[in-house]
C-alpha cells in the first residue's frame, strides 16, 4: 500500500472546489474584413457561465454532447487553458484563478486523458513512465526513490561498458589473422553481450532492485499484476486498456486530491471499460480521491458517478444527484439523452427525439439554447428569456422554464 | 412519404421475407496481412449467409476484423491477402472474378458506407455535384435522376436548400446522412455499413438510426450493419453474428441472441453493457484479459484465456461451429465445445 496522510475529518458533502461563474470564450479566427474592422469580433461561448461544486470524496460526472465545453473545463482546472472569467474556491477558501494555478502545479489535482494512446512516451517503460511523474513533480528526495534510480542507472552503465568491451573484443578479433582466434574473440564478445543483456533485462533480482516499489503496489492496486511484468514493458506491449490503467497509476501517484478523467474509457472495449471503472473506483474509495468524471456516455455515469451536471452549449441545463436525475429527469434535453441512449434490449424504442442538431456556439439561440430541439412546450419567453439554473429539489437544479415536473 | 419510385422496382413485403434466398454467402474464408513478423490472420475461417431484406450486425470489439471483413467483400482489401474460401454474391464468385467487372457491381450492386465516411466527401465539391459524379460515373443521369435526388434528400432530412453548399457547411450527421444519400442513389441490393453512426452524438445517432430503420424497410435493403455496440445491434438488425478474434463465434436471431446467449463470450459481452433504464443501479461485469494476438493464431479457441468457463480441451483443439435449435426456427451456430456433444460432459461441473 502507498503511505498517505489522509484527512481523518473528511465527510462527505464538504465541498472541496467550488467553480463559480465560470467563462471561457475563444476568439474565433475571422476572414480579412473582420481583421480590420476589431469591432466585429466572434467568440466560441465553450463555456458560457457554468457554476458547479465538486465535494470531497465524490464521483462528479460531467456529460453532454460533443462541443458543449467538457473537456474545456477540464483543461481549465489542470492549467492548460485561462479562464475568461470565473473564479474558484478551494476547500472554502476564496482563490483566484492566479492561486489555484499553484494549487494545480502542487499536484492538488491530475488529469487522465481521453486518448490512452497517446498519452504515455513510447520511448519509455511503463514503469519509469509513471516514476517520471514523480521525477516531473520534484517528489523524488525521498532516499528510496534514489536508490532505485541509482541502481537502474547502474544497470545501463553495465550494458554500456559491456557493448563497449564487446566492440573492442571484435576489433581485437578482427586484427588476429589466425583464425581460432578471431573465432574464440567473437564468440567471447557475442556471449558477453549476451550476458549482460540477460542479466540487466530479464534477471529478476536486477528488475526487483530497480523497481520503485510504490509503483509497483499501484500497478498491482489497478490491475496490473503480475505488477513487475509490467514495469518492465513499453506502452506499444499491452493493449489499449492495460495503457490506460498505467495512465491512472501515473495520476494516482501523486497522491492527488482531485482527479480529474476526461472520458477515460471512451476509446476502450466494453469488455474492457468497465473493469477501468471498477478500479478508479475502488482507488477513489481507498485514497478518498474526488473524481470529476467527464463523459458523453450517460449509462456509465449511470452506473459510476455520484452527482451529476448535464452540460448543453456551454451552459449547465441540469444538475443533481444520479439517482434523482435519472429516475426523475426535469429538463427535456437530459430526457432526451436518457431515452436516445440504445438499450440492449431489442424492440425497445426511443421517444420524444429532438430534431436537429446541437446549435453553433459562436452565435448560441437567445432565450433558452436548447429551445430549437424542444419538443415539449414552446412558450414564447423559452425563445427570449434564458432560464435561471434554480433548485426545485433539494440538490436538483434546473435551468428550464417549464420542467417536466409542471406539464 | 407515400410512393417510392426507388423502392418500386423491388417491393417483396411479407413478414417471413427472410432466411429464405441467400444474397451473399461466404464460405470458409481466411483472410491475412502479410507483416514483418508473420501474418496477421484478420478473418479465420469465416462462413456467413446474407440473406435478402435482412439486417445483420457484425458484432466485436475493436481490431477483430469487421471492417476487414467488409473491404473484403468489396474486394477494396489494402495490403491483405485472400488465402481461401469462396464468397458468392448472386452466384457471382467474388473471389475470382476480374476487377473489371467487380467495379462493374460496387456501387450498383454492392455498396460501402465507410467507417468515418464524412471525411470522404470532396471539400472543393457542392454537394449536388457529389450526386451529379455519381449517377455519371455509373451511367445512371437520367431525367428522373433530378426527382430520386430531391426525394432521398427529403427522406434523409435534408432540406433542398442546402443543396449548393459545401460538404464542410454541414455538421457531421448531416454529412453521414449525405453520404448514406450518395450510397442510395445507386439502389444497391447489398449494403455494408461500417459504424455509421459511431462518430456521432447520441442524439443525432438516435435521430439517424430511426431514418435508416425506416429507409431499410421502404428500400427493401440487404444491410450488413457493422458496430460495436450491441445496444445499436438490438435497435436495428434481425440477426447478429458476434466476431472475436477474426472468427465468429456465435450466429443467429437478435432476439434469441440476447436472451440466451450461447456463447460464454457473447454473454460476457451482454452483460458488460450498460443499461441507462434499469431501475436498478448495478454494479457492471467486464472480461478480464484482452484479445489475443493475430499473428500466427494457434489452433485453440481463441477465447479461451479469458473464459471463466474454459477446460483443458480449450487450450488444446479449436472448436468446430455447432447448430443449436431454438424455436423460432432460425438458424443458430456457436463455436464452443460446451455444446458439443463429445466434450459438453467436460464441462457438466459448471
Ligand atoms: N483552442 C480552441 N480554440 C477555439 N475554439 C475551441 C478551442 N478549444 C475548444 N474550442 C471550441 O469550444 C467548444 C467546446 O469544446 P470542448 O473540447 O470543450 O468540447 P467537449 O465537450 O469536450 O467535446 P467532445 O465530447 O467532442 O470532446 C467547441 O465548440 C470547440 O470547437
Ligand atoms: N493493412 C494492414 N496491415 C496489417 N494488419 C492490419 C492491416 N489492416 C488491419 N490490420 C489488422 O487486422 C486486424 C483487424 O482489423 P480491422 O480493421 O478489420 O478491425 P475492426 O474490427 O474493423 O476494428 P475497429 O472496430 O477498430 O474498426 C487488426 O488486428 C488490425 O491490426
Ligand atoms: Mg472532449
Ligand atoms: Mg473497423
């Protein structure tokens, strides 16, 4: 098991980061004439004022279709996107963009991608991959982590200085005119790599004295056992799901307290996908780990998340908890999705599909944005009024000015 | 829409249609890529019947074959080889006949929508222009051409308008739907369709999948509906066949299928799915493991390492396909030894 200092005080429902207001627009690259007249200027509203708590200890999912400003967001809490406006609270302190940032970088929260392809180096072992998340972090002035690279520093030094002497046995072998000799010199050079390369690649003990241990303990926590197998292998050696759970070992290592997976298992098998799923769930239970948990896939919220903010063009439509959202949606679009989701039962058929297709976000519809694909009530302010996200449940909020609760 | 001049031409409606006059039958095929270090076997020993006015899925998780399969058919394979088997199509052997005339049946005869087909629409041509190509090429621009255009267009949700726009004017729906028009427009007897619905939304995919039922049904369609998602398989088709590691291991009606799967991998795989309208929430199944290797499969069922219900026999022969019967009638295989009558007593401690 990895040591952690965990908080014994934590309840669940204490928030841990409170996004307020949130706003990113993306200047939109206009033709010449805009160039010249600023004036003019179109924006991408990816998020368009969102405001959402992710409480300690929870599972808080995020979905929505495609370009409604998931994975913006996300990039915003890891730092790889300013804000336009908005601001945070951490643990119930008020902070500024400019403050959480540090928080970010001091490792409070860590990203798993969509695409488990390309997020690990192929250049290096799985294990070293996840170490080097340490190394990147500066978290490596413990004595035994030293060690450990030490001695896989030796290890290489060995195969150097071995293919160094090989080299000169062949040069050797090659300036004897007698042939026994040149014979004896290569077989000594090729058995002497041979060796080596055995004895620093494949000799357990070696392997044992280079693994770091806590990453061997976390590959055996997600589901990767026999764990020093696995440290020993390079990403293009196990499938795409194995890359996956290296991916959420090499977040989890930093002991974070917030992570944040942006549809981790979207690319993978449903054979594979909810085996991921069981294990960031059972290392958010052990590590008291929050998880915002963007997805567009609504049944693996379903079965995964705690609370959860349904996103519609960069505007939070509907929020609450999983249970009372899927058995008592409010809002006509999170109806829509339940019901467009194929079940696996044949014969059984969807109702109520909205028509039409999610609407630009550089010029979002006045009034309520999802009023276009409606197709239940049409009141003429759903055209003119954006609707307000207000509470109608205890912890159910809506933003819809005739929920479905009222027809 | 009422009259249907496309579907005219071939109208058999009845409700035992199916299963009774094979349009595409495949027999025996080995298909591989020929790599570096060996061959990859994509499609091992594959034997299937289309029969016409039917929708089959081809079901499997990625890498097993599917769209090799399709590109087979096709004959449009891009570095891999046909190393036996037999696939007819009308009585025509696909296998062994010239190009020439192959390119004389695809698009006319035998069709493909694409994985990811939206980005195969040319970005300098009008959309009316990708029409117009079309018919041309095959010889079809007639003076009804103009009225079939307008009228898929119609059916496809597509209004007429926008006919002069510019494929990258459209959002991705619209482009598949556009691109399922251009397959139409030819009226093929068989069409491949390669996920297409997966790069989309799941409302627009909802949207889209409801068209195609419909569209299936007034065109009288033979449809081979490539996927990997079974929730799309029980919306859509009326037989599955579910492919593993380039083989298919289990065949037969959908709603049998899911029901009572025969095969341990077809069960796994049913439970794995996720239910959004179960009332309860439950805790979800997976398949330990991963696919095997295709280069230079051994002679074992390729499923057996990760099979909660695998025997020493598993790992030691490969199974032979199996008819079961149901009651319904329709034709039902499955690859497992747990059905077969020498070595099912193996397995009676299960
Ligand atoms: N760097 C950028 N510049 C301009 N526009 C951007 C940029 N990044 C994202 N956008 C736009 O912002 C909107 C939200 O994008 P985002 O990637 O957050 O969507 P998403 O919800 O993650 O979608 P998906 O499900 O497809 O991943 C989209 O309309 C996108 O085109
Ligand atoms: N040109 C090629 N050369 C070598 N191997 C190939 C080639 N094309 C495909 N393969 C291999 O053949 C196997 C089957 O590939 P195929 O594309 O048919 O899978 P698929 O079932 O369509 O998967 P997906 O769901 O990801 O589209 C895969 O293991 C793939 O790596
Ligand atoms: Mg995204
Ligand atoms: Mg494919």
């Amino acid at each position: 098991m990895i040591k952690l200092e965990p908080e014994l005080n934590i309840q669940s429902g204490t928030p841990l980061l409170e996004i307020i207001n949130l706003k990113k627009y993306f200047p939109v690259e206009g033709g010449i004439i805009q160039r010249i007249l600023p004036t003019q200027k179109d924006y991408v509203h990816a998020i368009d004022d969102i405001s959402f708590t992710i409480n300690r200890g929870e599972i808080f999912c995020l979905v929505g279709e495609s370009g409604c400003g998931k994975t913006t967001t996300a990039n915003i809490l890891v730092g790889l996107e300013e804000p336009t406006a908005g601001s945070f609270k951490w643990k119930d302190n008020l902070i500024s963009y400019q403050d959480l940032k540090p928080k970010i970088k001091d490792i409070k929260s860590q990203i798993v991608f969509q695409n488990p392809y390309s997020a690990l180096s192929p250049r290096m072992r799985l294990g070293d991959s996840v170490l080097h998340s340490l190394i990147i972090h500066n978290r490596v002035q413990d004595k035994i982590t030293l060690k450990r690279l030490k001695n896989a520093f030796k290890s290489e030094i060995i195969l150097f200085i071995s293919a160094l002497f090989s080299i000169f046995l062949f040069i050797i072998s090659f300036m004897l005119d007698a042939s026994s000799g040149f014979l004896i010199a290569i077989t000594a050079a090729l058995l002497f790599t041979l060796a080596s390369g055995i004895y620093v690649n494949y000799s357990l003990i070696q392997k044992k004295k280079i693994a770091d241990p806590r990453v061997l303990d976390l590959f055996t926590e997600v589901g990767l056992s026999p764990a020093l197998q696995y440290y020993f292998k390079y990403p293009h050696e196990v499938s795409g799901g194995e890359r996956q759970r290296a991916n959420i070992a090499r977040a989890i290592i930093l002991n974070p307290e917030l992570l944040i997976a942006d549809e981790p298992t979207s690319m993978l098998d449903v054979s594979l996908r909810a085996g991921i799923l069981d294990s960031l769930k059972s290392l958010q239970e052990t590590h008291n780990i929050s998880i915002l948990f963007i997805t567009h896939d609504l049944a693996t919220a379903r079965h995964f998340g705690d609370r959860i903010s349904v996103m519609y063009v960069g505007k939070v439509a509907e929020m609450g908890s999983i249970d009372s959202i899927f058995k008592n949606p409010l809002h006509p679009y999170t109806k829509a999705l339940i019901e467009a989701i194929p079940t696996p039962i044949p014969g059984d058929k969807a109702y109520n599909l909205p028509k039409g297709e999610v609407p630009d976000a550089v010029h979002p519809p006045p009034g309520c944005r999802y009023h276009p694909r409606c197709t239940y009530a049409k009141f003429p302010y759903c055209e003119t009024e954006e609707p307000e996200l207000r509470e109608l449940f205890p912890n159910h909020y809506v933003a819809c000015h005739f929920p479905l609760n009222s027809i | 829409m009422t009259s249907s001049i496309l579907s005219s031409a071939r109208k058999t409606q009845s409700n035992d249609r199916y299963y009774n006059k094979a349009l595409l039958e495949i027999k025996n095929l080995i298909v591989e890529y020929p790599v570096k270090e060996g061959n990859v076997r994509a499609i091992d020993d594959v034997s299937l019947t289309l029969y016409r006015g039917e929708v089959l899925g081809l079901v499997g998780e990625s890498g097993c074959g599917k769209s090799s399969l399709g590109f087979t058919i096709l004959k449009l394979l891009k570095g891999g080889v046909i190393r036996s088997g037999e696939i007819s199509f009308n009585d025509i052997n696909l296998v062994t006949i010239p190009e020439g005339e192959m390119q004389l049946l695809r698009g006319p005869e035998l069709s493909m929508i694409f994985q990811a087909s939206q980005n195969a629409l040319n970005p300098l041509q009008k959309v009316l222009n990708h029409f117009i190509d079309t018919l041309k090429t095959h010889y079809r621009w007639n003076d009804e051409s103009w009225q079939k255009i307008l009228e898929l267009l119609n059916r496809l949700e597509i209004p007429e308008s926008r006919l002069e726009d510019y494929p990258f004017q459209f959002s991705g729906g619209m482009q598949q739907r556009i691109v399922i028009a251009l397959t139409l427009i030819l009226n093929p007897k068989l069409i491949i369709a390669d996920e297409p619905t997966t790069a989309l939304d799941v409302l627009v995919q909802a949207r889209l999948l409801e068209i195609l039922k419909e569209i299936i049904k007034e065109y009288d369609l033979t449809v081979l509906y490539i996927t990997h998602d079974l929730g799309i398989v029980a919306e859509i088709t009326n037989r599955v066949a579910i492919m593993y590691a380039g083989q298919i291991l289990e065949i037969g009606d959908t709603q049998t299928i899911f029901q009572n799967a025969a095969h341990p991998y077809t069960r796994a795989l049913i439970e794995a799915i996720p239910n959004v309208k179960d009332e309860e929430k439950k805790l979800l199944s997976f398949i330990p493991g991963h696919p095997p290797d295709l280069r230079n499969p051994p002679l074992i069922c390729c499923f057996a390492d990760r099979c909660s219900y695998s025997q020493d026999i598993c790992h030691s022969k490969k199974p032979q396909s199996i008819n079961l019967n149901f009651e319904n009638g329709v034709q039902h295989k499955v690859k497992c030894f747990i059905y077969d009558d020498r070595y099912g007593h193996l397995f009676d401690q299960k």
